[in-house]
C-alpha cells in the first residue's frame, strides 16, 4: 500500500526490506511500536508472513517481530 505518505510497513512482502521513514500510528500503539525499535532511520526485513496473511513476520534490529497488518500499516517506509 503506496501514499502521499510514503510505502506501508504492512506492504512489503517476503525477502523485501525498507527503511522506516516515520509513524503513523497514535496513542497505545505507537508507543508500543516505538519500544520495538520502529523509529525512523531503523532498517526492517519481512521474513513471512502466515499463511492466511495476516499477521507477518519482521526482522527488526535482529529480533523476529509479528504484527498484525492494521498495526504494521501505521509505519511509514523511506
């Protein structure tokens, strides 16, 4: 998923990297994003995603981390 925003964390697919640009996401979840390491600058790998594609595994700073699609969607890539 593409926007004026930049490409959704929840877009990429297995194999594929980016670079987190910011955070969209507000309030409880933002934070907890954050405490994951998901702040700008902070590179990020999708290792799969399950198979009825909801939710993925990321590679963030050397931990394996699920998130849910909606969740992963408030994470903006560079």
């Amino acid at each position: 998923m593409e926007t004026e925003n930049g490409r959704a964390l929840s877009s990429l697919l297995p194999g594929e990297r980016g670079t987190v640009a910011a955070l969209t996401a507000e309030g409880e979840m933002r934070r907890r994003l954050q405490d994951i390491g998901l702040v700008a600058g902070t590179q990020v790998a999708c290792v799969g995603v399950s198979p009825l594609g909801d939710p993925a595994a990321y590679r963030i700073r050397g931990a394996v981390i699920a998130l849910r699609r909606d969740d992963a969607a408030g994470v903006r890539l560079a």
